[in-house]
C-alpha cells in the first residue's frame, strides 16, 4: 500500500488566492516545500490541467492534481531486531537505544542496525526525500544509550534538523566519570576535529581554524574520591563530544576505552536520560525521560554513587 502511486485533486477557495503553489501545496501535505518544488518540475503537479511553475500564484476554483509518486524502496532491508519505542505519531518515534547498537548503516555495519530494526517495526513511513527510510537527526554512539528522536517524514525531517542546528532540542546525558571533580559544575567551550595521530578518534583542537566549536554544561549530582556521577547538557552535537570533553577534564567516562583507560566495565557510562523539544509538527510542547540502564545502575552501585531523580530534574 505505502508504495503505490497517490494522486490527489485540491481546489483552491478564496483564502488562499495569490499564494506561491509550492508554498501552499507544503501547507496541506507532510512534505517540505523543496520536495513539492520538485515534484512541480517533475511535472508531478498540474493546475486546471496544465503544468506550473513553483512561483505559480493560485487563483479561486483552480483545481490542482497534485501526483506523489511511488516511494523508491531502500536497499537497508527491515529486520525484526528488539528496540523499545517510547513515543510515536505520524510526524515522529522516540526510541530508547540499548548500548552496543549501530544507528546507522555505514561501512562494517550494513545490518543490525537502528534503522533496519526500524524499517521492520514501523509501519507508516511516508520518506525522506521520496525514499522510505526515517530520517536521522541526531545520533548516540553505538555503545551510548538513551533516547533519539527519528523523523517520519519530510516536514518532520527538515524541521528537526533546523531545531537542532538552531539549539531548540535540550538533551540531557547522565555520565559517570573516573576521579573526583573539584568544581560542582561548569561550561567547557573548545574546538573539536579529527585526532591527527588516529582519524578514528576525535580531540580538542587548539587551532580555531581547524575544528568546529564545542560546548558542554556538566552539573555534579554525586561523587566520592574515585568517581563522579555527572548531568549534561551539550549545547552543540560534535562526534564524540561528551567522550572528548570530559577526558580534556581530565575525568574520562568510566567505561570508555577510546579517550580513557581499560577498566571492569564492558562499555562508556554515558546515557542520553532526557529529550525536551516542541513537536516539530504541532509544536506541542514534549518532554522524554527514560530508564536508566541495569549496567548503569550496576555501575553506581559499584562506584558506590548515590542517584537521586530529583538532583537530575533540578
């Protein structure tokens, strides 16, 4: 059903009069004006019959035949993985990744992913740019748990990415770090680019030139002589950024191999604890918190750090 051709018939009234059709056509569809603009030189949408133009201003009783084409399948096939989807609509999921899950397909890892387990176990999405596939916003490490929020369609997909580059979606890390911190909360601002000793890692950059800026607000909630559980809020999305920063501390995440040292843990205690952010559709506004992890609560319990839900809503 989702992949056959859909072909609707609109007819203008009088609100509407001298609006670009592009802009009208985004208005009452979930697709973003670009895809509509495209469709229009594709030769997908008609007025009274006849092709247009984007810049066509619509005028009373036009009838628009407006063609949405068949979807064009992904070749990342659906697989029935286990991932618990805490939220969906039309427009969004809100997903609760496990620790040792890839999110997106990429070189090595073209299977077992985020994204095949969601093609598998959501049903309705209408595509991202004319393929089905959900659109990635934002991502965790494959060792990082937590929530992400994934797109459903084109509106919701252009419209995440602008909050997101715009510093409109707060998300919140609980972390725990090796060591004690002398400072109960504080804002590191850096550049952060590619390791030039290891293009697989990413560190602090002392040239502005060569690095992007990063920023991370940590607040202590507890902490003893050899470790110290921490809350985050990062007001940039670099890869790896929490890792980096907190390692350019001199307090790496427990669990972390890349920027700190082996330990008993099998992966970084660092999970994505809270979403808050207006539906990128309804712009109602959302809040998401999720369930700590047993090996995260394991690890506090064997650093011997307290964990109190009020410390984190603070």
């Amino acid at each position: 059903m989702r992949n056959e051709e859909k072909i609707k018939i609109i007819t203008v009234f009088s609100d509407n009069i001298n609006e670009r059709i592009d802009i009208f056509l985004s208005g009452k569809t979930a697709l973003t004006r670009s895809r509509i603009q495209q469709l229009i030189k594709d030769g997908n949408v008609k007025v009274n019959g006849k092709d247009t133009k984007p810049s066509y201003k619509i005028e009373e009783n036009d009838k628009i035949e407006f063609i949405i084409p068949k979807i064009k399948e992904v070749e990342i096939k659906p697989e029935n993985i286990s991932i618990n989807i805490i939220y969906e609509d039309t427009d969004i999921a809100i997903i609760n990744k496990n620790a040792g899950l890839v999110v997106h397909p990429a070189q090595g890892h073209y299977s077992g992913t985020l994204v095949n387990a969601i093609l598998y176990h959501i049903k309705d999405l209408s595509g991202i740019n004319g393929e089905i596939r959900p659109g990635i916003v934002h991502r965790l490490d494959k060792d990082t748990s937590g929530l992400i929020v994934i797109a459903k369609n084109d509106k919701a997909h252009i419209n995440l990415t602008k909050m997101f580059q715009e510093k409109e979606i707060k998300k919140t890390y609980l972390a725990i770090l090796k060591g004690k911190l002398n400072k109960k909360n504080g804002k590191i601002i850096t550049q952060i680019g590619r390791d030039p000793n290891d293009r697989k890692k990413m560190t602090v950059i002392r040239d502005d030139n060569k690095g992007k800026t990063a920023i991370t607000n940590y607040n202590v909630i507890s902490q003893n002589n050899l470790f110290t559980l921490v809350k985050v809020y990062i007001e940039t999305g670099r890869t790896h950024q929490i890792r980096v920063h907190m390692k350019y501390l001199g307090h790496p995440i427990l669990g972390d191999r890349v920027y700190g040292r082996k330990d008993s843990e099998k992966r970084q205690m660092l999970h994505a604890y809270k979403l808050e952010f207006l539906h990128p559709v309804t712009r109602e506004p959302l809040k998401f918190i999720s369930e700590i992890p047993n090996d995260f609560k394991n690890a506090l319990k064997s650093s011997k750090l307290e964990f109190n839900i009020r410390c984190v809503e603070e």
